[in-house]
C-alpha cells in the first residue's frame, strides 16, 4: 500500500508506503539506558550546579539557595544558544537581495529532575506534572516580553535524535518571528474553519475518536493516537480535546491529565520499541496574535534519516501506516 | 554570531547559529571507503545484473543484452518503490475530513558506474557527464507520462546520509503533483518576478559572482556557491548561469562543464571533510506547467541531525556560516 496523505494542519504531505514485509519489531532500537543515577561528568545532576550558566528558574524548597543542591526542576540558559536575548544584538552586516533578522530570543535548558537515567517514561506522573508545569510558568514569563513573537519546547532524547547530554531535559526557545511550521498552520486553521467551521484539530478528534483505529489512549481531557498522516513511524499526538489556545493557560486538572497520558504514551513507546531515541515538540499558540490555535504535543521516534527526497520535496516518506504503528503501541 | 536568514527561492528560514569556537575540521567525518572494486554480494555491482529487477535502460556497448556484463551506466526500478506506475493503484479506502492522493509515479535507480567504490568524486569526468546524460534521457522519457507532474533526482552518499546500498548511484522519483518545496519555490520565483524583475537565482547569481566570498567555483555555465541561507555546514548550490527551464534540456557543452564543476566540488568536500556523506537533489521544472523556472543542485553534506527544533519550527539550525564554510572548502 502506498498513498499520498496531507496534514490537515499543516498543510504538509507524506509517503506512506507501507512494506508488508516489515514488522514492527524491527524498529526496536534497544539502545541502552544508563544505570547511574548520578554523574559527576554530567552538567545537568544533582551537585553539578557549577558546571551550568546560572540558573533562571528552579523548583526547590522554600529558602534553598540558587544554584545549589535540592532542586527539583531546574532552569538554566542554554550554553550554546542558537538565540540571543541581547538588545544590542548586532543587526546583520550585508543583505542587498537577501532577507535576515536578527536572532533575538532565549534558549533555556528544563531539566527534568535530578536523575540522571530517569527518562519521562520512568518519571512518576507527579514529578512530570511538575515539569509540564515549569513549562508553562516559563512560557508565561518570557511572553511578557514584547520582541518575544513565538515559542516551543522540545525534548530530544536520545543521541540518534539529537540530545547531546544525556540527563534527561527539555529545550525553550523563543522565537523573533512565528516560525514557517506554524504559520502554515495558523494559515490552514483560518482556512479550514472558512470551509468546514471547524479548527482542523477538532476534526480530527472527532474523527479519530469514531474511527478508533489510530487511537493509543483516551483520557477526560487528551486524545493520543498517531496522525492519518504521520510524518514517521509510531509518530503520535496529544491533543486536548477542548479547543483551547495556550498551553501556559491549561489548569492544573488539565495538566494532571497531561501527566497521566504522557507517562501511558511514552511508556508504551519505551515498551514496545525498547526505548527508541524521539523528538516531542510543543505547539502553543504565538504570543503577539489574536488568531485562532489548538496547542499540542507531536512525539516523533527517530527511526528513519532525512535524506536526498525529504529534503528536496518537504516530504517525508513513512514506511510504516499510522493504523499498523497505533496497532503496535496498543497491543500488551 | 546569530542571524535569521531567509531563502529567497524556497522562502524558508535557517538559523545560522556559528559557534566561533568549532573548527571546520571538525566535521571530517573519516568514514572509510570500500576498496573493494567489485563485490558479490553488492547487487549493484557488474556480474550481479540479477539481483536487481530488470533494468530499463543502460548504457552498453551495441548489440550488449539487457541484465548482462558491459555497461557503463543502468538503471532499474527500485526494489521498495515509495512510488508505483500501476494504473489499478488502489484509491485511497477512507478519507472523510481528509486529503489524500494514489502514490502514482516511478522509481529508479541510476547506478553511477560498475565500480563498487568510485564516489562522485572519484569519477573522471565523462564518466560523471555520461550519468548526467542518462538523468536526461530519463527525465525525458518519463515526462512523456501525463501522469508525471514533477521528478526529482537525488543521490544520498554515505550510510549517514541514508544510502542503504554502497555501491553509488542516484535515485530518480516522479511524482503525481509538485512537491511542497518546489511548490513554494515556483510561487517565491513568480513573486520575485514581480517586485524585483528578475528570478531570483539569477538575482543570487549576480550577487554571489560580485560579492565572491561565498562561492566555490566557477566556469562559462556555472557557479558553485554556499548559498546566503545554508540550511546545514558546507551546503554547496550548483546553478546553471544561463536561466534554464528543465534540466533534460541543457546541451552537451553544458552537461561536460557541469561534470567538471561537479568534479571540483564534490572532489573539494572529499578532500576538505574527508569522505562525508552527503545528500544531494536536483531541481528542474515540473513537467506539466508553463511556470518560470531555473534548474540547480543543492548538496548538503550531512553534519547534523534533523531534531525537535527542526521539525517543530520547519527551520534548520546551522552552526557554520556559509561564509566560513566557502573559505574552508576553497582552500588547499
């Protein structure tokens, strides 16, 4: 089977073409998690606190000091930021023909907990309410600041998914401008609502919830399954099923819930494919806009590479259905 | 140093994040070559001509026999098409909210030569102007399908890049609508036009041709440079300095200087970065349209990996400027 699918929010196309002869199984990617708890090499454990830029943000007991032990969740800029919270950012020296802006923004490293092998499958769902949390005050902070036009928080786990430190972290950015994923979005939720009268994502969780096939989990608050056209195998997204703008305004239920089928999701993830490296992103709504949005997470395994074809069509090619992938995830 | 730059044919934004502390040396990746020149076990190697699907074209002496010894250039479908040419490709089952199309097209495989280990940059150059001349032949003929809206040319080099097979060669898709990068492309040339009167890779070529410091090489029809918005280290555009529609339609005089500006370039990544894998594609027009357009490579050498930024925000991060990058690879 082989057929062309488009991202009813995006706008984006994929491949998927489907191998028979594939099993699942076969993404199982077994890489080793690290048995030590603690590091004396790693800047983001317990003790380390020196070897980081200084915190900005930490959950810690009342009258703990900066940059000391006893945290919880900590917050630190990161060490090679790709943006630049300096108002005398240099404007860029040539453009003639071309277009550049200056890269102003933050870059802040979420440091999930003090364990250094405890991935967000092995966190109890508590401790990852308080991360989803420090998510959310973060982002209510940096979007007081005027030149702060986006954001998204992503976590890379693994080192065949781009984390460079091992110790478990999200990443914060904060963007000048909205980024071009998500103007394609915000374009494609304006024109869908004019041609259906709906916000796609609420589309969509009616219809998976009816179709059921691509569903991994349901609770009162989040639909997960993996998206009708998913961008890779075992791809899935959490979506709250109230159309709701900004994630930093979510509750505290709501985020309790988050917790909940996050910890159920990547569990199933870690099970099944034995702990694969992923991407996960957060999309919320851009800070400077009144235009409607749908905030949610997208988990991407890391099974296959971007290569000549992905690059040179914006399409990526899917070797695995989004109905067999949920299949995988759902089964004991 | 941090910019945001815009890519004024794709539209797309990169951040060029340099880290004044990285070294271009850096990068080499030393991956060591095959020195096999034949291997049995190779399907793309000479005497293996049945391990493929039968070939369908290749450059033989006359009176040589389909799927035996003597070629010097062969192709043949792909033995995991993400494209099919079957007329009775199924229609899609479902789609309610959503947007999908049949997978129709083709996929090829371009085998460079019977050398198990010649590399791009390893071929002399009539050799690499004789693969050039088989991507024509074969864009021609398959552009006669009415089916076929667009094709692309890619070659991926290296494990890292994506290669599942050593053995050189390219891959050749046709597909049954416009990609989505070429799409924007198509639309940023047809805007371009309008407010600046000219395309705009002949707008970059001007430029880069005066401004020098990002440029490679040069001969009478083309210009190798890094582009102002490298999406990734030591990306290198070849463009044709004539505006030229479709690639299938340059001249023999062309095809001879563009294998020796390939020659050069991938010879210079080769040297500079010893051995890397890489992704390259080729841009021509879409078969079914009057668009105004102007054919190019685009090689990326792979350095990084595609991680949650990239994806979430449909940027790239760049930790080398193009300007250090066309200085590193222009010298000895």
């Amino acid at each position: 089977m082989t057929d062309l699918r488009q991202n009813i929010l995006t706008g984006d196309w994929v491949v998927i073409a489907s191998r028979r002869a594939l099993r699942p199984e076969s993404f199982s990617t077994g890489t080793p998690k690290p048995t030590d708890e603690r590091l004396s090499t790693c800047p983001f454990c317990m003790g380390n606190e020196d070897q980081t830029p200084p915190e900005v943000f930490a959950v810690r007991p009342e009258n703990g000091l900066n940059d000391t032990k006893g945290w919880k969740v900590r917050v630190v800029p990161n060490k090679f930021p790709a943006f630049l919270d300096k108002k005398e950012l240099n404007e860029p020296e040539e453009s003639g023909i071309y277009t550049s802006l200056p890269a102003y923004g933050h870059h802040e490293v979420i440091i999930h907990g003090p364990n250094h092998n405890e991935t967000v499958a092995d966190m109890d769902t508590q401790d990852l309410a308080l991360v989803l949390n420090v998510y959310q005050q973060r982002l209510a902070a940096l979007s007081a600041d005027p030149k702060t036009v986006s954001a998204i928080i992503i976590i890379n786990q693994g080192r065949e998914a781009g984390a460079s430190i091992e110790h478990p972290h999200s990443q914060l950015f904060t963007l000048p401008m909205i980024a071009p994923r998500q103007q394609r979005e915000l374009e494609q939720i304006k024109r869908f609502k004019s041609e259906e009268d709906d916000c796609p994502l609420c589309a969509m969780l009616k219809y998976e919830q009816a179709f059921k096939e691509r569903v991994i989990a349901e609770n009162d608050y989040f639909l997960a399954f993996c998206p009708f056209a998913s961008a890779a195998p075992f791809e899935v997204n959490i979506v709250p099923k109230k159309h709701q703008q900004d994630f930093h305004k979510a509750g505290k239920e709501e985020i309790d819930a988050l917790a909940k089928i996050f910890k159920f999701t990547f569990g199933r993830l870690g099970e099944r494919l034995k702990d694969p490296p992923y991407n996960t992103f957060l999309h919320t709504r851009p800070f400077q806009t009144d235009d409607d949005y749908h905030w949610h997470f997208v988990i991407m395994p890391k099974t296959s590479i971007m290569a000549g074809f992905e690059f040179g069509t914006g399409m990526m090619i899917n070797i695995v259905g989004p109905e067999a992938s949920a299949k995988f995830l759902r089964e004991p």
